[in-house]
C-alpha cells in the first residue's frame, strides 16, 4: 500500500457521523487529526469551533499578485445503516479490485484528501503557486447549517478568487467532468381539508368533495400534455439552453440507456423536445415527494378522509426566482383546488438555482487540469440537485466555485458498500498539483 | 323506569363486544340471556354455534295459511375506544333527557329488543298472527361472516315471506321511514410503480414519469367536469330514478342544508342534475379511500417514490353490476395512467345493490304499521350505504328486507355517547306489535 492510501485509510477510520451525537467525540476527533496532518505539512491550520462540529482552515502564507483559491470538502459522513449489507466494516476501509471500500471514501474524505495529498506534494517542491485557503467542514452532511454564518464572520479571511470543489461525480469512467450550474429549489406542502371528520362513504359518498379526489386534481393539473409544467408563467424567466451547451452535452456519454439503468424506470418520460440530460441539468421540474390521504393499510376502508396533502418540489433553474415561482405555484392550486373544499398552501425552504462560465479565465485553467490529468478533454456539465453551499460561496465570498468531482456511477455514496476508485484517488492528487499550477496563471482580482 | 327499559338495560349490560376475543365470554352470555329471554315468552329459542359467535333463533309455532316474518337483529356491539370521551360508562346503561345512553342502545340491542318486547306483548294477548323468525347474530359488527353459512345449511327452516330489518335510520325526530334500496359496492387498489427505488428528486427529476404523480392522474381522470363519473359505460345499466321517488324525496325533510351540518364539509358537490338525496341514495360515485406515495412525515423530503397506490371504491345502484363494473374501472384505469409507470390493479370486495318494491303488499302492510305508530305518513327513502346481509337474506332465502329503521340524527352508533331516545324505543314496541298484525293480513306465498 502505498503511503498516500494508509494516510486516507487512517482518516477513513474515524466514524464521523455528523448526524448521530453518539459520534460528536469522533467527529472531533477526525477534525483534529486533519488539523494535525495540515499543520504538519506546514500550513496555517485552525480548528474553530461552531455550535456544531468544528470547520478547520489551513492557509498558506499569502502574498500579492497571485490568485486565492478556496478548496472546500468536508470530513464528516452519512450513516452506515443498514450495517449488515456491507461487505467489509464501514469503518475499516479495505482495497478490494482496484477501489477503497469503506464509509467517506468517495463522499467527501477520499476526494478532499486528495487534495490535501496534491497541496502537500506541491509543498514538498517548494511554495505553493497560489494563495490557498483549505475549508473543510464537519456538518455538510446535516445541511452545513453553520457555514453560513461562518462565512460571514470570517469574510476577509476567506476572500478568494474561486473555489474548488471535488464533491460530485463523473458522467463515466475516465471521463474528466466539470460541472458549472446546479438546479434551484423550491418546495410547498398543500393541505386540503373537507368535511369535519372522516365519513362513512357509503352513507355520505357523492354529494361532498373527497379531499384524496380533490389532491389528485391539484397534482394532475400540474403538467400539461406535453409533459411541461403548466403553471401560469412558470416558464417566464427560463434562460435558455445555448447551443453549445447543447452541442456539447450530445457528447456527454451518458443518456436514455443509461438513466434507464440507474433508475429502473421502464421509460424516460419528460418535457417534450429536449433530451434526458437537457431535462435533468437545465430544465426545470414538478414533483410530487409525497401525498398522502384516507385510509393506506392492508385491505379496504370505505372511508372519505376529512383531509389529503402533497409535498411539491420545484427544481429551478436560471433565471427562476424561488419567491415568484413560490407565489406562482400558490395561485395555480388555489385556482385548480376543485370546490368544496379549503386549500392551504405552506411555503418551503427554497435555494436558488446557480451558473457559472466554464470558460471563463478560472474555468479554462481547471479544463486544462482535467485534460491533462485524465489524457482526454473534460465534458462540461451541470448537475440536476442542489448544492445550497455553492450559492452560499457565490453570495458571500463573490466567488464562483469550478465542480471538479471524481465519484463515479456505483460508487454507493450514501448507502452499503460505498467505494472509491484508487486511480481516482490518484488523479485526484495529480489534479490538485495541476489545478493550482494552472490557476496560478490565471489574474488574481 | 318501566319494566320494559329494565330488561333492556340488563341486555346493554353485557360488553358483547364481537371483534375483541378477549370478550368472547360475555358475547356468548349476552346470547344464552337472549335464548333465556325468547324461551321465557313461550317461544321455541335455539343458541347455534358457529366458528365465532352463536345465532340465536327462536321461533313461535308455525302453521299453515299465514304468512312467515322474520325480524333479523344483531345482539354484538361495537368496541368502546375512545372510552374517556363517554360521559358515563358505555355498559353501565342511564337514563338522561329522555335518552337511554350506552354502547348498544341504538346499534343494534335497543331496536331489536324493541321488537322482542312488541312480540311478548302479542304473546301475551294470545297467540301471534304470524309465523315468527326471530333471528339475532353477534357477528355483525365484524362483517356477519357466518351468517351466510348458517342461512345455507339452515335454508328450510329459515325460509319466509319477508324480513323486518331495525338497524337503519330516521330521517329526522317523528318521522317514520322505510328504506327499500340500498347501494352496492366494489372496490379496488391501483398500484402504480416507477422506479426501482426511491429517486433524489434533484439528481434525477425531469425525466422520470413519479409515480406519486402518475396516481394523481388516475385520481383526476375519474370524473368529468359535471362531477359524473369518467369510466366508459360505468352508467349504461343505472336504473332511472322513478319519478315518484324523486317527488317522495322532495318531500322528505333532509337535505343539502343538514347534510352539510352533519359532514362540516364547506359545500355539496356531486353529479350535476342531482338533489343531495337523490345522489346519496340512487346515484352511483366513485370515492377515492385512499392515497399514499412517497414522504408523509413532518418537512420535506426531495424523493421520487418508486411506488403509489390509490384505494378506490365505487357504489353501485340497481341495475349496475359489481363484476361488470370492476371491469370496467380497470380498463380505465389501465387506459389512464401515464407512460413510464407500470400499473396493477387489485379487485376487492363487492356487494350487489338492492332494491326492492316499497309498495309491494308487505311493503303497504309496514308502510300501514308505521303511520299507525307514528302519526304520519312515512318517508320512503333509500340507503347510501351497503348492508351486505340484505342481499344474502335476498339470494338465499328469496325474501325482500323491509329497513324499518329507529335510529335518530345525533345518536352516536359506533361512538362514544351512543344513545336511543326512550320514545323511538317505546315506538319500537309498538310498531312491532303494529307490524305483525297488518303483516298477517298480506297473502302467504
């Protein structure tokens, strides 16, 4: 093994559930270790200290005329439950095939400590080329819920000129890959009520609104046929696609066949007149997370429920504004709710969708970095989910964060098994020592 | 207290509570008082055994030339949970405002031992003028699941010309009613899956038909915009309603304003071109009972379910056909659901309508019996719900059921505070009485 792997297996050893109190101890724990290895490779290394689990910060010394670029991970994990589909102890990472099998090994510890591994390789040969602010935090796991404010006390000290990110994947393997954009969110739960109470409906049926029938409606009247969402100006502030994003991503290899397998949806279904990648990174959805109403157990209940919800989710994209989507989704259920019922509609957390230019000055640098690491040009792509962190960068610090992420398909992030590619581990240091060569050339702001 | 009410309170003292094993003993002491009472008046009263709890039958001497009446009842009861909200224990029976309150009072003691009293009575006087059928089951309340058997293997002794039924409601307060139709109903579960396993609706919205979504349309696909139900030739053997029934109707002092009180709904909607009444009563629907997909807990959850389903059940009226019909919603359903689901659907349970002639000879003779007892004419009126033993009664005895019920608005059956008015339980008495005699006057088949 070599000595960059039993450095990672060492920090893959630390239970760092930043979820579950029961691992507060080790979660510390793992952010000091971290903090010992960056102080140790002669950086700045602070630990400080949050109302949750601690943010360490490693600096080099920092001088005028070079770029500061930020590279954020996080050392916290998921749960490991359920335990006893893993094939190896979560917290005993292994090398089996050619990957490092263990909980953290893709999502984040294994890419974040590839970078510290490149920082620290670079360190050997002499200064680094950049200005570096290294930000790992321990609660990325559970929403990063004091990042932000985090953020805003510290605002000059981590003033940067763009950020890496090394914390989503690869289209496949091989396949060097740079997302620039994420979908927005917004959410809403809808509530309808009906008669006072739960009714016989045999001796009431046919005269009252069944509030189960009455939600049905409200969903269905979400898309039209074309399978585009059909609320009242929903569309209105959509940017469209550019043609050589569309150009591009038809090189992307990834699509239908591929969505089909990951899924195991029995077909692609969605907006008329755009592709599966085009649906899933820069157009934006309807969706139901959840409804519920009546009676949902073993056999039948001849019962009209008094009330039915739906959880609704909007995943946005620029230029949607959550607030407008928000009031615009509001008044298309009120306006389909059939009558005779009542309708509340309860508003959601919401992120705003976000895009970079990946070929901007930074973007190009870091498109360089992946092409020579991986021996072929990137594919640029934008991602489906949410990062919120990532507007959080972009509103607070005015930086722009390039997504260079080496997770692959199968990797089980979240779940049993998860497991990192050790060649990816190794790219990973390669690209880091490249990135910042690359990005020190560009203009410092 | 009247001797009368004395004994009834002895028989609400048993907690026949037929669906909770743990009161088994007193179901079957609450049946060996019954069979005690019946051949205490003279009256030849058999306890029968079944694989749950015994049937009484107690029968006076028959002979020829008269016509043969049962009167069915049910001596079990419903349980009592919620017992903190009973204002005084459910079988410690009490008289309060001319009620008698406790479990059982309305649902079913109270009103079938109006009639074993009324029959004392008769006894009393000399001999019946007909031949009697007493017969009392102590599984109603858990779907009278030995009752059919027990009519099968006992067919010729149970044989007869009509069924006296006491087990449905009044109107309003004084207002005799007869029912003499009931709904039918078939059920079904529609079963929609997508995915092969929760989706992140963020990673993989937009291109995937959701499931939760999926089972929406379905739900919306039901009816049409009059409120009709949406299935092809769901109407096509629907039985007109006659036009003295409807100008009956108008008459009888119930409507949208008390329906309305009693559901707390906000408005009646139901098949255009139809009162309240005569969509509860003769008007098929199509209810949703349930609805269940995806996150239902507290917050949000950006999931795609992999599955939904929906519990649909439909109520029939004369001359429309369960299987016929449940063939029907299933193309329907089939016809309905989206591409990139994949639908099941699983049929239910099913019950015939019922309808039978209010103004048949014995139809006219308990019509007589009640504006006797009551002092006015009678409403005659049909039933929303399904009584399942009706229909049974009908196919294998061959004998209509006249609903000759004494239950008032507010009487809480199958709740806490279930209570009989004193005054519909002395009516009861008489109209038994009353029954019996004009009954006697009809031609025997």
């Amino acid at each position: 093994m070599t000595p960059e792997l039993s450095q990672l297996f060492e920090f893959l050893r630390f239970p760092s559930i930043s979820t579950d109190s029961a691992y507060s101890g080790d979660v510390r724990a793992c952010a000091e270790w971290l903090q010992a290895k960056l102080s140790g490779m002669g950086l700045d290394a602070q630990l400080h200290e949050t109302p949750g689990h601690p943010i360490v910060v490693a600096k080099n010394e920092h001088r005028d005329g070079v770029p500061t670029v930020m590279i954020y991970g996080h050392y916290d994990v998921q749960p490991v439950d359920p335990v006893e589909l893993w094939d190896s102890p979560p917290f005993e990472p292994e090398l089996r095939d050619g990957k490092i099998w263990g909980r953290g090994s893709t999502d984040n510890k294994g890419q974040m400590f590839a970078h510290v591994l490149g920082v620290e390789k670079a360190l050997q040969q002499g200064e680094l080329p950049v200005n570096l602010i290294l930000l790992f935090e321990g609660e990325e796991e559970i929403g990063s819920k004091n990042l932000p404010a985090f953020l805003e006390a510290h605002r000059d000290e981590l003033k940067c000129d763009v950020i890496a990110v090394s914390d989503t994947g690869m289209v496949a393997p091989g396949v060097p890959t740079m997302g620039y954009g994420l979908r927005g969110i917004t959410c809403g739960e809808v509530l309808i009520k009906g008669p006072s109470g739960d009714l016989h409906s045999g001796v009431y049926g046919g005269s009252v609104m069944n509030p189960a029938t009455a939600i049905g409606r409200v969903i269905a009247s979400l898309h039209d046929a074309d399978e585009r969402v059909a609320i009242d100006g929903f569309y209105d502030d959509v940017r469209d696609l550019e043609t050589w994003e569309r150009e591009m991503w038809e090189t992307v290899p990834f699509g239908e066949k591929q969505y089909l397998e990951e899924t195991g949806a029995p077909a692609a279904v969605g907006e008329a007149g755009y592709s599966v990648k085009e649906r899933l990174w820069a157009r934006p959805t309807a969706e139901v997370n959840g409804v519920g109403a009546g009676y949902q157990g073993e056999g039948s209940k001849t019962v009209i429920a008094s009330e039915a919800m739906a959880k609704l989710s909007f995943r946005l994209v620029p230029d949607q504004d959550p607030d407008d989507i928000l009031r615009k989704v509001e008044a298309h259920v009120m306006k389909h709710a059939p009558e005779g019922v009542t309708v509340e509609f309860v508003p959601g957390h919401s992120g705003e969708p976000y895009l970079s230019d990946p070929n901007s000055e930074f973007g190009k640098a870091a498109q360089s970095a992946l092409a020579e690491t991986f021996g072929r040009e990137p594919v640029l792509i934008r991602e489906g989910g949410s990062i919120p962190i990532i507007n959080t960068f972009k509103s607070i610090l005015g930086a722009d964060s390039l997504m260079l992420g080496l997770a692959l398909p199968g990797c089980q992030i979240h779940a049993p098994n998860e497991n990192f590619h050790v060649a990816n581990f190794e790219a990973g240091i390669e690209l880091n020592q490249l990135l910042l060569k690359k990005l020190a050339a560009c203009s410092a702001k």
